[in-house]
DNA sequence: TGCTAATATAACTGAATGATTATATAATCG
DNA sequence: CGATTATATAATCATTCAGTTATATTAGCA
C-alpha cells in the first residue's frame, strides 16, 4: 500500500489558508475550544461577514467543521488529514487571555 | 528564561513564504541538495528573474541560506530557527526524480 | 405569522502579488 | 581590458485577495 502524498499544489494551498492574520488567529482561537461565529466576532472586533467569509474558506480546505446547534453555528478544528498542520498548530500562541476576557455568552 | 513565543503575525509572515507553488517547489528542491540559481531555472523551466525574485523572498525570511562560490550563488534549506516548519518540510514531495533528470553541471 | 438574532452571500474597492521584459551588477576568462 | 556568464534589480501588468457595505437566508420566539 502506498501511503498517499500530498502534492505541491495542495499544499500551497493549504499554507495559502494559513498564510492571513485573522485567519491564523481564527486557528488559534479553535485550538482553545469550539466557537461560534459571534463569538470569535466579538473577540477579534471586526465585521461578521469578514469572520463569515475566513471560515468558509477555512472550511472549504478542509481545516474546520462545522456544526449547527439552533441558531448558533459552532466551528472547531479538524486536524485528522493534515498531519504536517500538527506542529504549526502547537506553535500557535495561546489566545486564552483574550477568550476570558470576553466574557461568556455574551451573544450565544 | 521565557521561551520567545512566534507571534501570529510573524507565523503568518513565514506562511505566506510558503503559499506558492513555485517557491514550496524551490523548498522541496533544497530539501533534496543545496542548488545553485541556474540549476532551480532549469528544473522549473521558468526565467531567471522569477527564481532570483523568490529567493530573494525566502532569504529575506530566513528560510534559506545564501553562499557564493566564485560565479555561482548556492542557495540551501535553513530550518533552524523555524521548528514548527520541520514537519512540512518532512511532507514534502520527493523532488529526486526531477533532479535526476536534470543532467548535472549543465550550468554550473 | 411576524419579529428578531445569527449567519451567509454578493458586490465593490484598494492593496498586494506573481510573472514577464528590460536592464544592471558582479565574477570569470581570454 | 573586453566578452561572456550568473545573478540581481526595476518597471510593468494582470490577477488575487482581504475588508467593507448591503442584502439574503435561516432559526427561534412571541
């Protein structure tokens, strides 16, 4: 059996995915715990549909899940296919400082 | 002593350097040997200022290293400073084919 | 059923980026 | 020194991309 390898291609665009301040911090964040869109809004004080439009793209490559509760999209990290993501995502810095701060339900 | 901590906007930077199908090319390429400008032309069959400009591109973020003997400027892989890198580069393509089939010292 | 809250999508804009062409610099060699 | 080779830099252009504003969708709730 041949394990699968990853090409170039993919992988640039997987690191493309990386490559955007809001969107590592959005991975930082998930490294935490799961969250909502209004959640991760709130913490970073941007607009929701920049947030919106950075999980999509995240989602689309395959390094988020998605999961609707009621009214409240929840997205967290998916790691499993990626294994060369393992170490990135252990160097992010921690954002736990910035999750207490915002104060729980605050919108969800 | 506190570890100095990579921040998200630094990381972010380092990604970006990697995003691009070209230079993670050039990347697998180094992984394999240190190569001279020429060499990297002539595998990639692209012109030599888009090499040069990249290179330029990943000394500046320190990824690669820059050594001139006589007329040519060998460029080499230089993960030192970068650990959450190692895996990535560990998943990277074999680029041995390719090399192979470049015949030797044909510019160099 | 209508209202509100959470999220997504669309359209737009300014900035960043990769590739190309042309030119400059630097080193070797006759 | 002049010619050639290796590499770098500059200027230009088309494309991509992140963020904003405006609008649509979806779900809960009164």
């Amino acid at each position: 059996m041949v394990l699968s390898e990853t090409s170039i291609a993919e992988m640039a665009e997987t690191m493309k995915l990386l490559s955007d301040k809001t969107r590592l911090t959005i991975l930082a964040l998930l490294k935490e715990r799961e969250m909502c869109v209004c959640d991760i809004v709130d913490i970073l004080e941007t607009t929701q549909p920049n947030i919106s439009q950075h999980l999509k793209k995240l989602k689309t490559g395959g390094i988020v899940n998605e999961t609707r509760r009621s009214q409240w999209i929840y997205y967290s990290l998916n790691m499993s296919d990626k294994p060369y993501l393992h170490e990135i995502f252990i160097h992010l810095p921690s954002m736990k400082d910035k999750i207490d701060a915002h104060k729980p339900n605050s919108c969800c």
